[in-house]
C-alpha cells in the first residue's frame, strides 16, 4: 500500500462529496457530502502524516482536531437546518432563492 | 515797441481778470479805471507802433513771434515726426491799423461808460466783460494762428453774449442773447471746417504757412473753394450778413456803449477781418469771392431797406451796421481789399460815434422812440453837433471820412460787375437817406414830446469828450490816411503768386512768401511764375468824371435833403401816406423781411423731421425688426426644444434601456437564487485554475 492508493482513494471520496454537494436535493443529503469532503481531507491528513514523518503524530493530531471541527460545524448546519424547517416546512434546496437577483 | 506787440492782447486780458475778482460789486467802484489805465497803455502801444510804420522807421510786417505750446508726436505718409502746436503775434500793416482803431474806439467806450453805466447793479463787471472783449478782438487781430484766432473768435462770441443779456433780468436780453450765440455759432461751424480742411491740405494752422501754401498753388482748387466758402459762412454769422443777419437788431437790448464797441465798431468787423486775413484763399477761389460779393450787395440793400421804415434809434443804428458790413463785404468780394479795410476803419470811428451819441440822447430823454424825441438841438449842443459830424460822414460827403471809404469802394465795384455797382450807389443814396432821417427825428425842428424835451440837458463831460474825439477822427482820418498813398501802403491786397491746380510749380527759392498782405510788389516776387497762372487782376480804372462828382455833390446831398423835407414837420403826413400805399412793402420791412419767421420755420421743420424719426424708431424698428426677430427667435427655440425632447432624448433613454434590459436579462440567466448552482460556479472556476496554475 503506497501512499498514491491512499490519495487515490481521498480524492474519490472528496469528489464524490462534491458531487454529492451539488446534485443532492435534500438539504441533509448535502450536509452528509459535505462530512464526506472533511473524511476524505482527514483521510489525506493521516495518509501523509504516516508516509513522510513516520515518528511525527502532527497530522494524526490535526485529523482528530478536524474531526471535532466538522463535528460541531454539522451541528450548526442541523441547527440552521431545524430553523429553516419550522419556518418554512421543506428541506429541498431547490425552494430557496431568496438570493435571487 | 513791435517786441512788444504780444502784451497788447494780454494786457486788457489781466486787467478784466483784476477787476472782476478783485474788489466787490458795488455801483461807485474804482476798479473800472484800471480798465481804462490797460486800454490806454495799449492805445498808446498801438499809436507807436502806427507812427513809427507811418514814418518809416519800421517795416511791416514784422517777424513772427512764436511759442511752442505743445506738441504732439505725428505720422505722415510714414515718417513720423513732432508737429509743435504755435502761438504767437504776426503784425502786418493792416494789423498795425486795426490795433490802433479797436484800442481807440475802446478806450473812448470805456471811458464814456464810467458816465453812461453809472449807479448800474453790476458796474464793476461791465468793465470786466468790455475788457476782456477787447483782448479777445486784439488776439485775434495779431494771431498770427488761425486756430488761436478762432479760439479768440469764439470768446468775442462769449463777451457778446454776456454783454448783450446785462441785464438779464428782462425777458428781452435773455432772448436776444441766445439769439446772437446761436445764430453766431451757425456760422462759426462752418468757420471751423474751413479751418479743419486747410489744416487737412496744409498741415498747419500758420498763417504764413498756409499762405506759402496758397502761393505755390499746392492746394486743390475744390478744396480752396470749400474752404474759402467756410469761411465766408462764418463771416456771415459774426458780421451779420445776410440771412445770418438776424441778432443784430435784437442785440440793442445791451447796454448801448456796449453795442457801441461791440456790434458797431469791433466784433462785427471780426468777420471782415477773417476774411482779409486770409483773402489769399478767396483769391484761389474765385467763385467764393463773388459768392462774397453778392452776398454783401443783398445784405447791403436789405438791411438799408429795413432802416427806411424804423422808429427806433438804436434799430436804425443796427441796421445801418448791417448795411455797411455788407458794403465791407461786397468791397472784397469785389477785389477791393484795400476798399473794404478802409471802411472797416472809418466806420468804426463814425459808428461808434453814432451809437455813443444815440446813448447820450436816450440818456437824456429816456426812449428809444424817435416819435417822441425832436428839436433836441437846442438842448444837446455837442450831441448835436458830432452825431451831424457822424451823419455827413456815414453819407459819404467830402472831406469828411466815409467819402473816401465809400469812393473807393464804388469803384471795387465798378471795375467788377455793373450789376453790382448800381444797386450798391443805390443803397448808399438810401444810407444818406435814413441816416439823414434819423438826425432830423431827433434833433431837428420842434419837440413832439413836450415832456421830454423839457428834461433833457446835455450829457456830463465823460460822455461828450469821447464823442468829440471820435468825431475829430470821423472828420479826418479819410482825408489823412489818403495822402500820400498811405492807405494802400497800408492795406496792400494780397497775391498769390499761381493759381491752384496749376502743376507748374513756380518754384524758385528767391520767392520768400513766408508773411501774408506782403509788400506792394505783389506778384512780381516769384519771378518764375508764367503770367498766366497768376489770378487776372481787376480793371484798375476810375468812375467816370460824371460819377464821381456826381455822386457826393448831387445825389446824396439830393437824398439828404429828401429826408429833411419829408421829416422836418412835427407829424411828417408825407411819409406816413407813402407807407400807407405801399403797406405790404412797409409790414415786410416790419417784419425784417420775414427771416425771424423763415428760422422759426426751420426749427419746427427740425422738430417735425425728429419726432417723424422717433415715431420711425419706435413704431417700425423696434416693432418688426427687434420684437419680430426676438419673436422668430423663440420659434425656433421652440422647435429645438421639440426635437430635442422627442428624438434626442428618447434615443439616449432608450439606449439606457436596452442596456438596463440587457443586464437584466443577463442577470436573470445565471442569478436563480440556488446555491447549489453557485457552488458549482465555484467549484468549476477552482478546478480551472488549479489546473492552469498546476500545470504551467
């Protein structure tokens, strides 16, 4: 197992979260492609952190801190999520355009 | 004495500033006599001057005497230079003669009006305003620049004005006095000109400049002709010729030792006098010298006719001087210049005479009217008897002055042009005639108004003293200055060497024609001159042996006794009954030939045509062409403003528009409110750039 498999492997899963990120209409849905993206960048993180400083525990450290981050930031987008629900009683993207211009 | 000549106008000049700021108004002053202390110093000038030339021992003219009063830097014909602006005394013989008649004939004025203006409100000022008109007549009598002489012109003009309305408290002076400074200054514009135009050709207001200028013929003879007819119209309004003539009569309304030297003697000469100073210029024009000629000849027989019929002494004095000016006048225009002068002097000795006499009269018996006067003889002896002096001599009997005067001018006239010289014998039958009148009105026979009579006495000394002096010169200053060709030595005619026009320029530098009225040789000065272009000189021949004593011993006697017989009785039924057959003719010599109403007349016209011109500008030019134009003007301001409105601004809203739409439309495209969309946007233009920057 070299590192490319390991990269190899972060970008899919990155991509996939983008795709998920773009297609998904339920607005969950998005933020479950976006914990995707942070799993594919921790994957990235330690696959790193083990090949090319195999004494060093920085990225191991940093994936841990990363996970906490991404933990209470879906927090928050639960939370908008919930708001967003009560107001309006649908959580498809597609029904918000209050930015449109 | 000759250095001296340039005091003689400014003596009387400073002495009338003295007297009119120096002490107060007040009836009994003192300061006249300061006056009269000038007038005599530059009466005995004068005298001097006139004796030494008489005997010999100085010859006239005299050099040039100038100063520089200013100058001013000038270009002509590209080179530029300094042209000095002279004044200055130029004393010729005939100005010799004249400054001594004008101090004279003052001098006994001013000392007649110490008596005659006596107890007067503005005593002192008389003197003032008498003295500084002498100054100006004697300026213009030595000037030897003609414009300096018109400035002084023009203050003669002032003085007389201010003399005439004296007493200006009377409606009647103030009108004559406008009248005199108007129609005088009509006359004068065409003086100045005439001054402007030979200084246009000449370049110079010099006498002896403009005279070299003559005197080669470098002056075209148009421009002569203009200039000598300019002239002549000024002559015309200071000297009271005809149609001009009208201020003379009415300008009795001033004190009458004024009108003595101011409108008898001295001023009215002024014109004869422009006109002999620069008779060069008639002498180029021929034209204008019978244009003067027959204007003197109507002015003559005009004025005389006006005499025949009035009763007012000093009106018949009036038109007396008219009538004689115009004799003047004739007499030059006649080619008679050394005529002309003369009688300008003798006249003044004896018109003097007559108006100091006519004052001592109206002092004595208190009215013009000569109804009311008669059998003064009795009581005004010296009155008397000098006025019969005057009258002899006005009507041209010998020995007495005017006889000479008066001969010379008749032949002037009989050389020239028959048709001038008979009317001109019978105008001075009609002189002897009136004048005759008016001695035998007031002197003679018995008293019409006893009243009168009964209080009038003879005058004081200081007025019969100048009359006997004046009528020691009336009685014999012809017959002396006739001896021994004086007189023409005197007053010699001047020449012009070529006539204008002619290209031959007769230049040869021995011909020194640098002074005007020059020596008797004349035209045989500029020898290179061919004969042919000097001006023709008149026929030199006498009246006929039956003229000439025929005239003074039958015929003016004859007219003489006419008027005694018709006017010796208390009511002359005669003459009445004459005039009442020819009434028409009576009420147009009443009415002085209807010239007051011919100006009259011509002022209304003057009125009519300028409110005719203002009803033009008001009504016509700024109706339709300032109003129309204003009017088209915000027509097409209107129409600008429709198509700006319209197509103008509508194009560049609707180029706003579009791009407005544009963007909105744009805008509308890709900004649906989706984040997701946006996202993808981001994402998109992420995955670019890393690629371009990645793979350089």
């Amino acid at each position: 197992m070299t590192l490319a498999h390991y990269m190899t492997v972060s970008a899919l899963l990155f991509l996939i979260g983008i795709f998920g990120a773009l297609t998904r209409r339920n607005i969950i849905g998005i933020l479950m492609s976006i914990e995707l993206m942070f799993n594919a960048a921790n994957l990235n993180l330690a696959a790193f952190d083990r090949f090319l400083h195999p004494q060093g525990f920085i990225g191991q450290t940093t994936a841990i801190f990363t996970m906490t981050v991404a933990a209470a930031e879906i927090v928050v987008g639960l939370a908008l999520l919930l708001a967003i629900y009560r107001n309006t009683d649908t959580v498809y993207a597609e029904d918000f355009h209050l930015l449109r211009g | 004495m000759i250095e001296y000549a340039y005091l003689i106008p400014l003596i009387p000049a400073a002495a009338s500033l003295i007297i009119l700021f120096g002490g107060k108004e007040d009836p009994h002053s003192k300061m006249p006599w300061l006056g009269i202390l000038a007038m005599g110093a530059c009466f005995l000038m004068s005298a001097a001057i006139l004796w030494s030339f008489a005997a010999g021992t100085l010859s006239l003219p005299a050099p040039e005497t100038n100063w520089d009063w200013f100058a001013f830097a000038t270009s002509v014909g590209g080179s530029h230079f300094i042209w000095p602006m002279k004044v200055g005394v130029l004393i010729d013989a005939p100005a010799a003669v004249l400054l001594f008649v004008v101090t004279l004939v003052s001098l006994m004025v001013q000392v007649y009006s110490i008596a005659y203006m006596h107890d007067d409100v503005r005593y002192k000022r008389y003197f003032a305003f008498v003295s500084f008109f002498t100054a100006a007549m004697l300026g213009l009598v030595v000037s030897s620049n003609l414009l300096v002489g018109f400035m002084c012109w023009e203050l003669m003009g002032l003085t007389s004005y201010l003399l005439i309305g004296f007493w200006f408290e009377r409606e009647g002076p103030c009108e004559a006095q406008k009248k005199a400074f108007m129609t005088t200054k009509l006359g004068d514009s065409g003086l100045y000109l005439a001054l402007l135009l030979i200084y246009a050709k000449v370049g110079s207001f010099q006498l002896s400049q403009i005279y070299y200028s003559f005197n080669h013929g470098l002056v075209a003879p148009a421009a002569a002709t203009v200039a000598a007819l300019g002239i002549l119209l000024g002559a015309m309004g200071k000297s009271a010729q005809a149609p001009l003539m009208i201020w003379l009569p009415d300008a009795m309304e001033g004190p009458t030792p004024g009108s003595a030297l101011i409108h008898a003697a001295t001023m009215v000469a002024a014109g004869i006098l422009v006109v002999s100073k620069t008779y060069f210029i008639f002498l180029a024009a021929p034209a204008a010298m019978e244009a003067a000629a027959w204007i003197g000849l109507i002015t003559a027989f005009m004025a005389a006719a006006m005499a025949l019929v009035s009763y007012d002494i000093k009106r018949v004095l009036a038109f007396s001087t008219v009538s004689q000016l115009g004799f003047m006048m004739c007499a030059l225009g006649c080619g008679g210049f050394t005529a002309g002068l003369f009688h300008l002097t003798t006249h003044a000795f004896f018109k003097a005479l007559l108006f100091l006499g006519a004052g001592s009269v109206i002092h004595a018996v208190h009215t013009n009217d000569m109804r009311q006067m008669g059998g003064l003889s009795k009581k005004m002896m010296v009155t008397f008897l000098t006025m019969t002096v005057a009258v002899l001599a006005i009507s041209g009997i010998p020995p007495f002055a005017g006889y000479y005067s008066k001969d010379m001018i008749l032949v002037a006239a009989w050389n020239h042009d028959p048709r001038i010289f008979w009317p001109l014998l019978l105008t001075a039958l009609m002189t002897a005639f009136y004048m005759t009148r008016l001695l035998v009105l007031t002197f003679v026979g018995d008293d019409r108004d006893h009243e009168r009579h009964h209080h009038a006495h003879e005058s004081p000394a200081l007025i019969t003293v100048p009359l006997v002096v004046l009528a020691f010169f009336s009685l014999f200053a012809g017959f002396a200055l006739t001896r021994g060709g004086f007189i023409e030595r005197a007053l010699p005619k001047p020449t012009i060497a070529v006539m204008p026009g002619v290209t031959a320029l007769a230049a040869d530098a021995s011909a020194k024609p640098l002074l005007p009225a020059g020596t008797v040789e004349g035209s045989t000065d500029s020898a290179g001159a061919p004969a042919a272009s000097a001006p023709a000189p008149e026929k030199e021949e006498e009246l006929p042996g039956w003229l000439a004593y025929g005239i003074p011993f039958l015929l003016v006697p004859g007219a003489m006794l006419l008027a005694v017989v018709m006017y010796r009785g208390p009511k002359f039924e005669t003459a009445d009954s004459i005039r009442a057959t020819f009434a028409p003719i009576a009420t147009l010599l009443d009415r002085r030939w209807y010239l007051d109403d011919l100006f009259l007349w011509l002022v209304k016209v003057g009125d009519g045509t300028a409110a005719l011109a203002f009803w033009i500008d008001d009504n016509v030019v700024d109706r339709v062409f300032v109003d129309g134009w204003g009017l088209l003007m915000r027509i097409f301001s209107e129409i600008s403003r429709f198509f700006d409105d319209v197509f103008v601004d509508a194009a560049v809203d609707g180029v706003g528009g579009l791009g407005t739409d544009l963007g909105v439309g744009l805008r509308s495209l890709v900004q649906d409110g989706q984040v997701q969309e946006y996202l993808m946007y981001a994402a998109i233009a992420f995955s670019l750039a890393a690629t371009l920057i990645l793979t350089r």
